[in-house]
C-alpha cells in the first residue's frame, strides 16, 4: 500500500492484476464502472480474445472505427514509429505471434524472426479511423497498459476521488485531482535478471512511472516480447528500461522505446526522465532521473 491507511481496490484485467489505493473505499458504483473501463478496452485492443475488434482486424482488410482513445495511439505510435525508423511499430503482432507469443500462449516459434509490414505499405490510420489493404496483426501493447491507467484515472476523477495511487503490475500513477501535487512514494526498481530483487528506488510525485524488461513475458531460447519492428527480433542490448512522465500512455510508449531509440533522440521529442540497464550491466539516465542504484 503506498500510504498508510489507505483501502485498495485489486482485480484483475487485461491479461494481469491491479490495484488502486485511495484513502477512502471506492463506492459499488465505481468499482463497477471501472471494471466495465477494463473490458471495453480489453475487447478492443486484445489480440489474446477472438471477440476484439483487433481479431476483426486481422482477420480481414477494410475501414475500421476505433473507440475515442485510438486518437492518442495512433499519434504517440506514429510519432515513435518515425523517431525509430520503424524499430516501434504497433504491427510488431505479425512478428510476436511468429516467435511463439501468439493468442493460444504457445510460445513455440513458427519460424525464424522476421518484420513486421511496412506501417505505410497496410495501414492508414488517422485518428479513429483505420484503413488496412491487408488483414494485419495490431498490437498496442507498448503503451495501451498505461493508456487504461489513465482512463481509470480519468474515471476516478469524474467521480470526485481526490487522490490514488494505480499499480498494474509495476505501471505506476500516483494521481491527484486537486492542487499542489501528491506525496512522493518510494518505487523499487526490479532486478532485470532477479525479480526478487532490486537495483535501486525512485521517488514517484505526482506522473507516472512505467517499466519494460526483457524477462517479463520471456520464453524458450532467448526469446522475448521487446522486438525491433526492423527485423522481428528481440533486442539484445538493452534488458530494463525505466520512463517517468506526466502520464502513464507517454511513460509506458517511452520506456519500451527506450530499447529502440536513443534517449537523447526521444528527449528532444518528450517531456520525461529515465533510466535503461544494459546487458553488460551498464547502466544510463538521465539528468533528471531521481533515483538511486544500489552499489
């Protein structure tokens, strides 16, 4: 619990469990509308359920009508896709599924690694209208953890929670609709190769604090969910990544991009601080980033 005294709400929801800390009970009411948050979403953007509008999608080519958030996907995704030369794509699906990460959790690869279709060459999506020439395997899933946090968050607000704390499975907000910010909680930044431990904490005020690593969602022989969208393959180099930012969509989009972009190439482009750990134990961070590591 972040604060002492504080009442949590924990369920589970899109494929992982949550929990949001208020200093007060959520009423019935709200418990319910923020579980029904979770299904809507998860019956658009899951590519793991039969009856999203993602299988739709890649079931058949044609024109599709995205809910309201799909705005901020395609303009966040459409950005990052352009700053990584293609390496964050939200087609990178075609190559998950190929390596084994498919609906069924087979993790059997059907073959070796390769890219995901050209964004241009299948897709044309503005705003919440989508058009594809070719059935095509979306997956949002490097950022639309973070995108849920915020709606929730949105959802809390409107229906006067002054303060809370959302936890899903380390995606992190610490919120408050009123002035003057929230009280900093103390996060432990997990060990990329030991999940029992810690490399360090940071300070989390008022934002959020989103992580990505190679060993969440790992299997067989090295393989893993961080891909790069130019060849299907999982990056090597960087294994955690760290991203705060002043929302849980930027944070989330950001620390997976981190494995793909220089952080002085997105720092140009965003608001936020970070923190990436290499494969040779190595660490960076930005000048901002308020965090201490354990020698």
């Amino acid at each position: 619990m972040p604060h002492p005294g504080w009442q949590g709400f924990r369920f589970d929801g899109i494929g992982t469990s949550w929990e949001i800390s208020t200093p007060a009970p959520l009423p019935p009411v709200l418990r319910s509308s923020v579980l029904a948050e979770v299904e809507r979403y998860d019956s658009t953007w899951s590519r793991f359920r039969e009856d999203s509008l993602v299988a739709r999608i890649a079931a058949a080519p044609g024109q599709y009508e995205l809910p309201p958030e799909a705005a901020g996907l395609a303009a966040l995704y459409r950005q990052l896709y352009t700053l990584s030369g293609g390496a964050m794509t939200p087609l990178i699906g075609e190559s998950l599924e190929r390596l084994g990460y498919d609906p069924q959790y087979s993790l059997r690869p059907r073959g070796e690694a390769a890219a995901p279709p050209a964004w241009d060459a299948v897709l044309e999506w503005h705003g919440t209208s989508l058009r594809t020439t070719a059935p095509v395997v979306l997956d949002i899933g490097a950022a639309g953890k973070g995108q849920l946090v915020d709606l929730l968050a949105e959802q809390l607000g409107s229906h006067g929670v002054p303060e809370f704390f959302i936890d899903a499975s380390g995606d992190l907000l610490n919120g408050s609709t009123e002035d003057g910010g929230q009280e900093p909680v103390q996060v432990a930044l997990e060990h990329p190769y030991d999940a029992t431990k810690a490399i360090g904490t940071v300070p989390l005020g008022s934002g959020a604090l989103c992580a990505s690593a190679s060993n969440r969602r790992a299997w067989g022989d090295g393989l893993h969910h961080v891909l790069d969208g130019t060849t299907g393959a999982p990056v090597r180099t960087v294994v955690a990544a760290w991203a705060l930012a002043d929302t849980a969509l930027e944070a989330d989009a950001l620390a997976t991009a981190l494995f793909l972009v220089p952080a002085e190439d997105l720092e140009r482009h965003f608001r936020f601080s970070w923190l990436k750990v290499f494969s040779n134990g190595s660490a960076e961070y930005s000048a901002e980033f308020e965090g201490r590591l354990f020698t």
